[in-house]
C-alpha cells in the first residue's frame, strides 16, 4: 500500500513539473493554415475492392497454411482416428457428442453475455 501511495505522489510531482515547463514553453510557431492547404492537396486514398481485401487475406493465410500442413504429420493422424473409430463403441461417440455441445452452449452463452455485458 505504501509503494502505490509513494508512486501517486511521484506521479503528481512528475504532472506538476510537466505542466511547469509546458507553461513556460515558448509557443508554437503559427500554422497559418498551412497544414489544412497540405492536407487538401494530397490524392485521396484508393478503395479496395472486396475481393482485393479477401484476397490480401486469403493468398499468406493459404501460404502458410500450407507451410504448416507440410510439417505436420498427416498421416499418422490419419492412423489414429482410424484406429480411434474402431475401437470405440457407441457410448464414447455419445460422451464427444455430449461435450461438444456442452462446448458450443458455454462458448454461445459466454459470447451472448459478453455482448449483452453481462459479464
């Protein structure tokens, strides 16, 4: 408590000091409205089209999608699910069913109060 208290203190001092030096600052040299003459001569920035935008998104998410997918070890996971729907009976689908929606719900209900700032 003492340190938070010390570092308020500190921070007044350090506000005073700057409100000191900006009012004895010399003033800023005057415009004239030069920056707005600027400002109205610059070209006016080009709209992307839609597919522009996905496309900026799309072409690296699909590079290094693929960058990823190469290291990884496609086909033993493809060997384990395999093995993993022979082995398992009906119960086990029906527990991953269960917890997959108990998922979507808490990840719907969570989003919902977020929006409703609930939460």
């Amino acid at each position: 408590m003492m340190k938070y208290e010390s570092d308020t203190h500190s921070d007044h001092n350090f506000d005073n000091f700057l409100r000191k030096q900006l009012q004895e600052s010399q003033p800023y040299l005057p415009d004239d409205i030069f920056t707005a003459q600027v400002m109205a001569k610059l070209p006016t920035a080009k709209k992307l089209s839609h597919w522009q935008e996905r496309l900026i998104i799309l072409i690296p998410f699909l590079i290094i999608s693929s960058v990823v997918v190469s290291q990884f070890p496609v086909l033993a996971l493809l060997i384990k699910a395999w093995n993993l729907l022979l082995v398992a009976d009906v119960s086990t689908f029906l527990n991953m069913g269960l917890l997959m929606a108990v998922s979507v719900i808490s990840g719907a209900s969570y989003w919902f109060a977020k929006q409703f700032k609930f939460i």
